[in-house]
C-alpha cells in the first residue's frame, strides 16, 4: 500500500515502526502501547511516509491546535487515492466556518429529539431482520443498514435512497481501504449523483434550515455570497457518508464484546437506563479512528523530533483513549468511569466530529432495540477487521436467541 510520492523533504534514515498488515486490534493496540512509551511521535515509511502520535496529551492538543496542525493539505491517511478534497473535513477556518455553521444547526438537541422515535423504528425494523433469521451479521447487516436509515433521516432523504447508500457507501469504504483507484471512483460517482439530485431539489424546493442540511448550507453565506455550487455539492457528497464508516465499525465491536460478557449485556438488557453510559465507554474502548491526520502550519518539535509543514500526522484518537497515564485500566470497558468525558472518541477543536449528537442516540438506539428485542447473542463465526485508517470489526456474524426460546 505505499505511494511511491513522499512529502518528506529530508525523511527520517529509518522507519520506527511498520503497520501491522493483519489488522489484528489486539497486535495494533500492543503497538500502540510500545510506542506510547518508548517513541511516541514515530515514523512510519509506508503510505507515502507518516508521523504516528500516540499519547493522550499530544493528540489532544493537536486536533485543539488548527491553527498549527492544519487539514487543509491531509486529512485522512490513506487519503483518497484520486487526491479529491471535499470540505468541511479538508478546509481550515475561515473556509471550515460557514459549512460548520450549517450543519451544526441542523443537529441542536431539539431535533434530535425528535428524529429519536424515527431511528428506533429503523432500528428495530432491521434488528428485525437477524432476529427472525437467527443469525446475522451486526456490522455488515445491521450497522451498516441502521447506519444509512441515520443518514437518510438527517438528511430528509426519500426511503428508497437508504439501500443504494448503505450497499454504496460499504464499498466506497472498502476500496478506499483498499487504495482501488478505479473502484473509489467508481462509488464516489454514485454518490455524487446523489448529491447532485438532493442539491437540485434543495435549490429548487427549500427547506426549514434548522432541519434540513442542504437547505442549511444552501442558504449560508461566505463573505456574504453563497457557498460555490461545486463545493457545496463536495460538502454534500461528503455528509451523504460522513456517518457510514464509524458505526458499523462500532457496533460489530458492541456486539462482540457483549457476546463475550454476558453478565454486562444481561446487565444493560435489564437496565436501559445504563445504556447511555454503556455506549459512551464503547465509543471510548472501540473508537475505530487511526488515520486521522494533519500537517503543520510551522516547524514544530515534539518529543525530540523535528516536523515539516506538508508531512503527515496521524492523531491516533484510538491510543489516546487507551492512554493509561490517562483512563485506569485503559484496555477494560468501566462502566461509568469518572473522567469518561474526557475520551476523544469524537475528537476535539474545531474539526471535532459535527454529527457527534446524532452518533450518540443511533448507537443509544441501535443498543437498546438490540437489547430489547431478544434474549441473547453469541459470536457466529470468524471476525473480520479494518485496515488503515480504521481499527475494529468490520464482520461481526451472532447467532441470534428470540425471546422465550430455551
């Protein structure tokens, strides 16, 4: 998977680390932990050449600092092997603002509240589905469906655009994991179709802006003039999949883990009220986020290593949440933790995770219909995993006991 193009004007002679290519959680979260302690701002040749960070405090402050660690040149290793930049995700402030503003104001408590009664009969309708089968598979099949019922609720997308956008999405994902040139084009096509066809209907038949994404960002102003068709047909594209990569990742994590601790998920089936809880310590333990990235803005040194504008930088949000200097027993699920809110799951600053609120209720959501709608689930068959830029389940196959049944 490396590019033959290196940022690197004067690379380090040797690389500290390579990526593990089995994509194993438990080998990458053992590297992690090597290298929080003994190199924590590492080099790695592969992909073109990266920094890794590793440590709680530097992650931190570097997704809080846009003003020196920039995404306006890499956002995201591997970055899309056409080198397309779609905003918010690859813009700074004052570009990043406007389309921030919008969005942001489609997600206020208010309508999450009422979007939350729409996502559960989703949830239960596709839950629905693995139960009356016995079996499934809770990231491929509900998480990514679940997670496409999400998307097309917040968008005010028609019914039958949630089919082509999971089954689309899903492998869009793959072959940008995959660095399959021609495949991302291929899916990225598609779904710029669909954000074409959601632009035209929003130019031409308004919306409430508090309720609407594209009537929002349609009706915001840069410098007192719209946002360009193209980047605002950019931004769409990436809202139609901003929220379909983390969940099923996460959920097939959930599921997994529950079907190891049964006590926790009798626990959290007998207790719902423990589910929000429950959730936030999952996104902690299972963020699937490794490939996050910025450049510097200046020379800065960190840790003893020197770092160039234009070389990459992976804000490791998922060893920042296994940090032990930070969280106690980091690689334990600790229900209600006393400092859980400091985990950077959704990231941190500015270009912290816009659609944070609705991620919290679908994955709420998503537990509880789980919970709620059977008796029990075991692990059904071999676990399959992310490569760069996630880490976490990507194949999560149970086997499903109804309610009642011995």
């Amino acid at each position: 998977m490396a590019t033959a193009t290196c940022p690197f004007a004067n690379p380090p002679s040797h690389a500290d680390f390579e990526l593990h290519e089995s994509s194993i959680p438990s080998e990458i979260y053992e590297q992690f932990d090597t290298l929080r302690s003994k190199c924590p701002v590492a080099y790695t040749s592969q992909m073109g050449g990266y920094w890794m960070l590793t440590r709680y405090d530097d992650i931190k402050g570097a997704a809080s600092d846009t003003a020196t660690f920039i995404s306006s040149v890499k956002a995201v290793i591997p970055s899309d092997p056409r080198g397309t930049r779609r905003p918010p995700l690859n813009t700074d402030p004052p570009v990043h603002t406007p389309y921030r503003t919008a969005i942001d104001r489609t997600l206020k408590a208010s309508r999450m509240k009422r979007l939350e009664t729409v996502l559960e009969d989703h949830a239960r309708r596709e839950w629905k589905v693995l139960v009356e089968r016995g079996r499934g598979d809770v990231s491929a099949d509900f998480g990514a469906n679940f997670a496409a019922w999400v998307e097309v609720t917040w968008l005010n997308l028609a019914d039958e655009s949630a089919p082509m956008l999971a089954k689309t999405a899903a492998a869009w994902v793959n072959a940008w994991r995959e660095q399959n040139k021609d495949e991302v084009k291929f899916h990225s096509d598609k779904l710029y179709d669909m954000a074409r066809a959601l632009f035209r209907d929003r130019r031409d038949n308004p919306r409430d802006v508090e309720s609407d994404p594209a009537s929002s960002l349609l009706a915001e102003r840069m410098n007192g003039q719209p946002i360009p068709e193209e980047k605002l047909i950019d931004a769409l594209r990436q809202c139609l999949v901003v929220g379909m990569v983390a969940p099923p990742i996460l959920f097939g994590n959930i599921a997994a883990h529950l079907a190891r601790d049964k006590a926790l998920q009798d626990r959290l089936r007998e207790n719902p009220s423990l589910i929000p809880a429950a959730v936030e310590e999952f996104v902690r333990l299972y963020v699937p986020y490794r490939g996050f990235s910025r450049t510097t803005s200046k020379v800065i040194e960190l840790h003893g290593r020197k770092i160039h504008p234009g070389e990459p930088i992976t804000m490791t949000y998922a060893a920042a949440n296994r940090d032990p200097t930070v969280f106690s027993d980091p690689n334990e699920f600790v229900l209600e933790r006393d400092n859980l809110s400091k985990h950077l799951g959704f990231g941190r600053g500015r270009h912290r995770c816009a659609g944070m609120p609705l991620a919290r209720i679908a994955l709420q959501v998503g537990l509880r219909v789980m919970l709620g709608n059977c008796q029990d689930w075991d692990l059904d068959g071999e676990l399959q995993y992310g490569k760069m830029p996630e880490v976490g389940i990507i194949s999560c196959p149970v086997r499903i006991t109804k309610i009642g049944e011995p």
